[in-house]
C-alpha cells in the first residue's frame, strides 16, 4: 500500500490547475482531502499520469512535487 498524500509546501499552483486537481480528486480524494491510500500497482500508475502534468517539478528543493508517496507498513495505520 501507499499513501499519496498533498506536499502543501509546493508552493506552485501550476500543476493544480493544469488538470492535476482533477487527477487527484479522480482517485476518490476530494479538495478537502490530503491523503489517500493506494495499492501498488495503482499508486505507481496515478504517479505516472501525475508526472505528464506541467508542473509536477515546480516546487522547491525541500518540496519538488505537488503529491508525495510513502510505502505504508502492513501494520500502520493507513491515514
């Protein structure tokens, strides 16, 4: 499983309102929402969509991407 999860320290909106807020309110986490838990397989094909979008590498050094993955551990707490 992996948590993808808002980086709200990427400060550009670019990638946002290039079509990646429809991206991520497409696997069932809404505006309001800055997590969500994925299996594998689909984590790494929503990433791969994510990357097409301009804007992905826009953030910081710090922050780069709009949305981090974590690897969630099979006995911790999804959210």
């Amino acid at each position: 499983m992996i948590r993808l999860s808002i980086d709200f320290e990427h400060s550009s909106r670019t990638w946002w309102e290039q079509g990646g807020q429809d991206l991520w309110e497409g696997i069932g986490a809404g505006f309001d929402e800055s997590a969500v838990v994925l299996d594998e397989d689909l984590a790494q094909s929503w990433l791969a969509e994510a990357r097409k979008i301009p804007g992905w590498h826009d953030g910081p050094d710090h922050a780069p991407h709009p949305v981090t993955a974590q690897p969630i551990e099979a006995d911790e707490d999804f959210i």
